[in-house]
C-alpha cells in the first residue's frame, strides 16, 4: 500500500519530512498547532449559510446552489472530498439547472480551515469546471492560504487512513 498516495507529486524532499513526522507519531500535533480553530459549522443547515456567505463575498455572479449538505456516503479514502453536480430538468418549455455541493461528512470534525479549504474549491468549480490556472487563481482569491491548506489536507486525510482500524 502507498503510505502516501494523497501526497503524490510533491518533492522528496517534502516526502521525507512527512515520513519522518508519520514515523514519530507527530502527524496530528504539527498540524493541530497550525489550526487549532475547531470547525463550527456540524449540520446541513449551517453548512449552507457558511457556503453561501463564503459566495456572497467572493463570486456574487456565480449560480446558487440550490442544495448545500454533509454527504456521509462520500467516503474520502475512496472518493471525493466533495463534489458538485449540476442537474438540468425540463419544467414546461424551460430547460431549468441547479447545482448541488456535498461535502464529505469526515469534514464536520476537522479543523475550520479545511472545511473552509474544500468549500472554496467546490465553489470554485461554479465558475471554473475544470482544475485549471483559472480555477486554482479563483480558490487563491477566496483563500490566499489555499495551495498550503490543501497540502495539510493531503497530510490530514494520510494520517486518517493510516490510523483508522479498516
């Protein structure tokens, strides 16, 4: 097994730290240190407020969601940290589209600045379908600290994977 497929791409040199924090058991701590902020935002609800705010300031012209939730099927060692999905129905003579954002469900206890990391990028992606130079600007001026929390986020979810019991 890849001890760190979540990390895959990055240096060696940044490799071998992380090896080094994973053999010492210090996963956890650095990065408890560097976020210390608990997430606050634990139901549908207020995921939705905290989205939509979070769009209200950074993309007012973008397309609403229509639904914003925890999704507990999404299963981030296997697929997505979070996903959005555009629908289209024909109501009468109008083709009508709405968009969705789930959230994977592990997020609701990690740190703020990851949940606040994983709603930047999906709505990111109200604008921008593919990851591409606009799509990671975007999530830049939404979150000037985004390439450095996606990093921790990779070094969190490889802890996770390497601690739970499946």
């Amino acid at each position: 097994m890849n001890k760190l497929k979540y990390l895959t791409g990055y240096p060696e040199p940044l490799l071998a730290q992380v090896r080094a924090l994973i053999a010492e058991n210090r996963v956890f701590d650095v990065l408890q240190k560097r976020y210390p902020e608990a997430n606050t935002v634990r139901t549908d609800a207020a995921l939705r407020d905290y989205t939509l705010s979070l769009k209200s300031e950074h993309i007012k012209s973008a397309i609403t969601p229509s639904k914003v939730v925890f999704d507990n099927k999404l299963q981030v060692m296997r697929h997505a940290l979070g996903t959005h999905t555009q629908i289209s129905r024909l109501q009468g003579a109008k083709l009508v589209a709405k968009r969705e954002i789930r959230i994977a469900s592990v997020f609701i206890d990690a740190p703020a600045a990851f949940l606040k990391m994983i709603v930047v990028h999906e709505l990111a992606h109200l604008k921008e379908r593919e990851h591409n130079k606009a799509f990671y600007q975007l999530c830049r001026h939404m979150e000037p600290d985004y390439a450095q929390l996606e990093f921790d986020l990779r070094l969190y979810l490889t802890q996770l994977e390497l601690t739970s019991p499946t």
